[in-house]
C-alpha cells in the first residue's frame, strides 16, 4: 500500500506536464478519429509504450461549470457513460483528491472493467480552468478488476474570446489499461471513448 503524496508537489508537477503537453507543435500529431465537432489526434507517449492522445471540441458553456462536470464531484457519475463507480479517498488543499473510480468494459468486454487510483488538481489557467490528474500506486486492486494507470492527462477549458459563454475544451489523455490487449483495440477504444466524453458532457450540461 502506496502513502498517500504530497499535493502541492505533485500538483505543480503534473500541472507543468500538462501545460508542455499543450505547447506540442501541431506537426507531430496524427488524427486518430474525427466528427463534425470533436477531432481526436494522437503521439507515441514519452511516459508508456502507448499513445498520448489530444481531443478537442467547443462546449456551449463557460469553463466553471464544464470543469464541475469533469472533475471528481457530485456530477462526474451521473453522465459519464463509461465511469461506473466513484470514490473520494482523501481531499487536500486547493482543489487537490484523490480518487478510487472503476469503468465498464469496452468493445463487446475484449477490454474487461478497470478501477483507477489517481490524484486529481484543478487550478486556474490563462481565462479559464485546468482540472489534471496522474494515477498513484495506492492500495489494493478489486477482485473484479485489473488495475490500470493514467500517465499525466488533463482538460483545458478556456472561454472563447468572441463567444464567453462558449468554451474551447481540449484533453491530453494517455491511460495504460494493462492486462494482455491487442494495441488495435485499445486505439479504436481510446478514440471512441474521447469523442463520446464530448457528447455525454453535453447532453448533461443542457440539463
């Protein structure tokens, strides 16, 4: 059983991560899947043998209450289709917990359910939010689900300039699901997962 990490650290850590994730030149990504509104791209990641992946879409709302949608809360479990359970294990300063979550099963349940331990850290970013996180080794897994972990990710929500009750929400998402899957399944899953994220959260939000 892991110790439980120091917030402020780990914080200031992943956040600077996510920011360097962000300033990526666009010629080193490669589309992975794209709709009329979500675009999905993907990189080899730096921290796995997988892949970082980059979403984007605009959210007819202001970047406050996208993120209270997004981050471990009251909300979170209510319209996210893949997150079947959720848990507060421990709340720190500023923004910071950490997080027990288990997903369903994906692709006819080739990928089986996965239950997560990850730190979480919402602070301000330029006109709007950064809600990031980073899976810690902490505890046992359950009987009934692999461990997996997420390598730094996070969602950048900022309001458009022209339209503030519009917002530019964009993810970095790198998740090693581990257990013995085809590489194919995985990428299918991932690009599909994101592009969903994006419609669940705005059928909630119109609610």
């Amino acid at each position: 059983m892991g110790s439980l990490p120091d917030s402020s650290v780990l914080s200031t850590q992943i956040h600077n991560t996510l920011v360097s994730y962000h300033s990526i030149g666009e010629e080193e990504w490669r589309i992975a899947k794209k709709t009329k509104d979500v675009t999905v791209w993907r990189k080899p990641s730096e921290e796995f043998n997988g892949f970082l992946y980059k979403t984007e879409g605009i959210v007819e709302e202001t970047p406050n209450r996208i993120v209270d949608y997004i981050r471990p809360g009251p909300y979170r479990l209510d319209w996210d289709s893949l997150m079947t359970s959720m848990d507060i294990v421990e709340k720190f300063d500023q923004g910071c917990c950490m997080m027990r979550y288990t997903t369903a099963g994906q692709l006819w349940n080739i990928i089986a359910p996965r239950e997560f331990i990850d730190f979480s850290s919402t602070t301000e970013y330029q006109d709007g939010l950064l809600s990031c996180g980073v899976s810690i080794e902490y505890g046992e897994a359950g009987q009934s689900c692999v461990r997996g972990f997420n390598h730094p990710c996070g969602w950048f929500c900022v309001p458009q300039k022209d339209n503030p009750d519009h917002s530019l929400l964009t993810g970095y998402i790198q998740t090693d699901l581990r257990g013995m899957l085809p590489q194919s399944a995985v990428d299918s899953a991932m690009a599909s997962t994101l592009t969903h994220f994006y419609t669940d959260l705005r059928k909630a939000l119109k609610i």
